[in-house]
C-alpha cells in the first residue's frame, strides 16, 4: 500500500510537470516542483520571465489554479513563482530558446542559432556545453547535428548529478525536430582537479603556521609561569601566619612563667 502510495504521488507530479511545461512554453521555464504543506499542495515555478507566468491581473495563475485542482485533484494548490537569475547557464531554457528560434526562422537558419546558444552559455561562466538537434535538417533526410565546446563529463556520477541537461521538441513544417542540452556549471566540483601551489605560497603558508605554533607556545608558557608564581606565593602566606601564631604563643608561656 505504502509504495502504491509513493508511485501514485511520483506519476500526479509527473504528469503536473508535464501539463505546465506545455502550458508555459515561452515563458523561459526552468523547473517546476511539488511540496506538501498543511494548507495545501505547494507548486513551486521557476521561469526566467516571471510577469509572463502570473499574466494580467494574476488571471493566468487563476487559470492554472483551477485547472490543477480540477485535473489532478490537488487539494488547495498554491502557485509560487521563482526568477531564475542567470538564465544563460540552465540547460532548459537554452533547449526552449533554441526551439522557439527553429520556429520563428525555420531549419535554414539552424547552425547560427547552435552557434549563439553556445557562445550565450558559456559567457556565462559555465565549463561546458553540448547541444544535440536531431530531425529533417537542412534536407529532407533525418541528420544530428552536434555543437558542442568547453570541458563536458560523460560518464561516472558526475555526469548525473552534475550536469544539467534538458529535452526539448521544435515542430517545423518538415517535422518533428529534436533538441537536447547539456551543461556543466562552474558550481560543480571534478573529482580529477588538481591545483598547483606556488613556492611562494608554500613559504609564506610555512611562516604562518610557525608563528602560530609559536603564539601558542608562548602562551602555554605565560600560563605555566603564571601557575607557578601562584603555588609560590600560597606556602608564604600560611608561613607567616603559622609564626604569627607561635610567637603570641610564646609569649604567653613567657608571661605565665614570669608571674
């Protein structure tokens, strides 16, 4: 029952997912995720162009409300809208540009809208890029063409988690064409990189540290020092008040005998 439960959960988020991203295809729309609250199912959008998602007067978010709740049966569904800030480096928004391109200018045009995306991406600081449109282009017989540049993982698990990588389909009059997009962010972190230290820095890293061991040394001394000077003093106190007390004793003694 539980895992009937997980599946049933997984397959509503898919095929939301789906309808929004079909829904919202010139909005530069980058993810779109579910979160369980008590007030209701969160739907958490991510788009480059966040005014074309809400619309005018909010009516295209009434809209999507109604439709989500009324579809997949989703209980209080909240939209919320998030801007992605550097739409150049997110693989599905690069996918969705290159598509609109391949629409509006057709396939005649195909290899300077690659080109473009490709410069755009990696203007943005990213390590890596590969755009794939496979389809009736430029001819009547189905090619892939392959643009790619930068360093670019393909296997091991860096190739899944970190890589971005998005799918995207243009509709031409000669057909269907496919486009597919990877990216590797400079956020990422390669297991292979290797940094090479100047000899300077290596000095000066040295100096630092043995002053340090040097400060805490002096320090472990100043207390030691301080300790000893403590326990030398206490012996001196209880000295003085010892004879204090055996010379009033004496003359005690003293002055019994005399009288």
């Amino acid at each position: 029952m539980i895992e009937r439960k997980f599946v049933s959960q997984n397959m509503k988020e898919f095929l939301v997912k789906d309808y929004l991203f079909k829904e919202l295809s010139r909005v530069g729309l980058s993810n779109v995720t579910l979160q369980r609250t008590p007030l209701g199912e969160k739907v958490i959008i991510s788009a480059s162009r966040p005014g074309l998602v809400v619309g005018k007067g909010g009516s295209n978010i009434a809209r999507l409300t109604k439709e989500l709740q009324t579809r997949f049966e989703l209980e209080n569904p909240q939209i919320e809208i998030e801007e992605v800030t550097d739409p150049r480096g997110n693989a599905a928004i690069t996918a969705e540009m290159i598509a609109n391109s391949l629409e509006r200018f057709g396939s005649a045009r195909f290899k300077g809208v690659g080109h473009k995306a490709i410069s755009s991406v990696i203007d943005s600081g990213s390590l890596g890029v590969e755009i794939l449109i496979s389809g009736k282009i430029p001819s009547s017989r189905a090619k892939t063409w392959r643009f790619y540049q930068g360093y670019l993982k393909k296997c091991g698990d860096i190739a899944v988690s970190g890589v971005d990588e998005s799918k995207q389909v243009a509709k031409l009059k000669t057909g269907i064409v496919g486009i597919q997009v990877k990216i590797m962010p400079n956020t990422t972190i390669l297991p292979d990189k290797i940094t090479v230290k100047d000899l300077t820095q290596i000095q000066e890293e040295t100096i630092t540290e043995e002053v340090k061991e040097s400060k805490t040394e002096e320090t472990k001394e100043s207390k030691s020092t301080k300790e000893e000077t403590k326990e030398e003093k206490t012996p001196k106190k209880t000295t003085k008040k010892t004879t204090k007390k055996s010379t009033k004793k004496t003359t005690k003694k003293e002055e019994a005998d005399e009288q």
